[in-house]
C-alpha cells in the first residue's frame, strides 16, 4: 500500500506503522516516551495530524482522509523517521494518565510512574496520622474513601504540603493537585528552563495559587516541612546513559544521568530528606531499573516497593524515620 491509497484512518496508521517498523523503530531502539509499539505510535501521530480525539481510534477508523490531511500527515511521520526526534517533541504535547501536558526540549517527556499511584491512590492511606514505621498502615480511623488529606483540609486543620522534586514540565505537581484538591505543593527543579515549561503547564491548568515553582539544587532552596515528597530523579547509569537510543539522548540529559550507578542524586537527596519532612513524612521515589543498584549503595534501607504497570520495583516508599 501507499500514502496515496490509505484513505481512511485505520488506513494511514497501518501504512505509517508499517514505515516506522521498516525504518527499525522498536520498543527497545525507539519508542518509549509515551508508546511501545510502531502501531500505537502511528495511531497516536496520525490522530494528532487529523486533529482528531488521540483515545477514539476505534471511533474513528474508518473516517475518509483527504489527500491534503495525508499529506500532513505524511509530513510529521517522515520527521519522525528522518530525525528521530521524539514523537512529543514534534507534537509539543504529551499526555499523562488522561491529561495533557506542554513539552518541548527542555524538558524530558513526562512518563513517570508515580503518576500511576496518585491517580489509583495508593499514596492516599500515607497522608494519613501516624502509626508504627516502616511499612506504616493506614490508621484504622483514617477514611476508608480518599486521603486523610481530604477529611483533615474539611474540618479547618493544617493543610498538607506535598513537594516534586525534580519536577520537570511540572506534570506530577499538577496530577497531585489534582487528586487532593485541598493540598498545596511546591514544584521544584534546578533548571530553568524546566521550570519555564512547568510555568506554562501550571497556568494551562489554572492552578497558580496551589502550585509554587521552585529553582533548587535538590532540596537546598525547599522550604519544608513536606508531609509528602514525590521525587523522579535523573538515576539512569552510566553505562545505560552510553547506549540509550536517539530519542531519548534528545532529552535533557541533566534529567536522566544519575552518576557510575545511578544513585548520585539520591545519595544527596538522603542526606537531606529527613530535615525537609514532617514528623510523619513519606517520601516516593522512582527508581526505573536500578534496583539493584539501589540495594547495593543503601543496604540498610527496607523501603515499601509499589506494585506499577512496570512491576513491583521501580517506585518505592521511605519514612522519615527511616531516613533520619
């Protein structure tokens, strides 16, 4: 088939999955920052071209396509190819569990998994009163429906503070002002030119007067106390750093490389968290693949591991006890 004859939808995203195959686009060479597979890319770049809803393909599959919009079409899937440029990057839009953020190069695509936990709310029983560390329970009197947070901001008591460190376009601040309405958060990063884009994303969403960006090496310019602290931190190491593909070396490196075993931001982070947290303060950190190198720099930490689309042991939670 070719461009010229795929005149439906369902058409363009099976001749373009096609070409990005062709082209040697794999999960593991290529995609990753928002699709895993030639098909679910093609879809979501065709759909974006069209100005169509990016999560009806099924709706839409068999919409006719002018030559016109192929040819748009055409245009943003042979950059793609031709550059290798990340698909968001080409978009300047990525999506997040159901929401849309700005993205441009100064920033790395939004993709954590933390974002998973505040939308399933597995955090929520950890906004909660306190009780026996580690692996802290949620109090028997806490609600058995949303977070602590919730019920504590209702009747007029202190208001949680929940930090993102690292937060890059600012996606996970705003997904945790959104779970917990009644909760403020500070957005922190030392770039920049992060903060800029986490600006427009917070503005997007309208939520100024909750949000507060933060220019800090690590925690040094956060206020604190946090009940809560969300950190995806640059932890890819070294020679994962040296063999990453294309894409994801257009990224910011600033935001990925983690040091020889990817623990150079976390060993800071350690050493500062406890005096950054609330007497009963959680911190959730991402750690990708690193497990490994995790439990071989810090052999004396029991850290509660979350169950992700990734598996049980890329994101995990440490108390302020623990890391005081």
């Amino acid at each position: 088939m070719s461009t010229a004859q795929a005149t439906t939808v369902i058409a363009l995203v099976e001749y373009w999955a096609d070409r990005l195959e062709a082209a040697g686009l794999t999960q593991a060479d290529g995609f990753g920052q928002g699709t895993l597979t030639a098909f679910d890319e093609a879809a979501w770049l065709v759909l974006w071209a069209l100005r169509l809803p990016l999560d009806e393909l099924d709706e839409e599959e068999n919409t006719p396509v002018t030559p016109t919009d192929a040819a748009k079409v055409a245009l943003l899937l042979e950059a793609r190819i031709n550059t290798r440029r990340p698909a968001a990057y080409l978009t300047r839009e990525a999506w997040l569990q159901g929401v849309p953020f700005y993205v441009d190069e100064r920033v790395i695509i939004p993709r954590s998994l933390i974002a998973e936990l505040l939308v399933d709310e597995s955090i929520d029983p950890w906004l909660s009163e306190p009780s026996a560390a580690p692996g802290r329970p949620q109090q028997a009197n806490a609600p058995s429906g949303g977070s602590a947070a919730h019920e504590v901001a209702s009747v007029g008591a202190p208001v949680f503070r929940v930090l993102d460190l690292c937060t890059g376009n600012g996606s996970l601040a705003i997904l945790a002002a959104m779970a917990w309405p009644e909760v403020l958060v500070d957005a922190a990063d030392i770039s920049t030119e992060a903060l800029a884009v986490a600006r427009i994303n917070v503005d997007v969403h309208e939520l100024q007067a909750r949000i507060t960006l933060i220019a800090s090496d690590g925690l040094a310019a956060c206020p604190g106390p946090y009940d809560l602290i969300l950190c995806n931190p640059p932890y890819v190491n070294a020679a994962t750093m040296a063999a990453l593909p294309a894409e994801f070396r257009a990224e910011p490196a600033l935001a990925l490389a983690g040091g020889e075993d990817g623990m150079d931001f976390i060993r800071s982070l350690f050493l500062n968290a406890a005096g950054h947290m609330s007497e009963n303060g959680v911190l959730v950190l991402e750690i990708g693949n690193e497990r490994e190198n995790f439990e071989r720099a810090f052999p004396h930490l029991e850290p509660l591991w979350f169950e992700t689309s990734a598996g049980p042991d890329q994101v995990l939670l440490l108390t302020r006890q623990q890391l005081a």
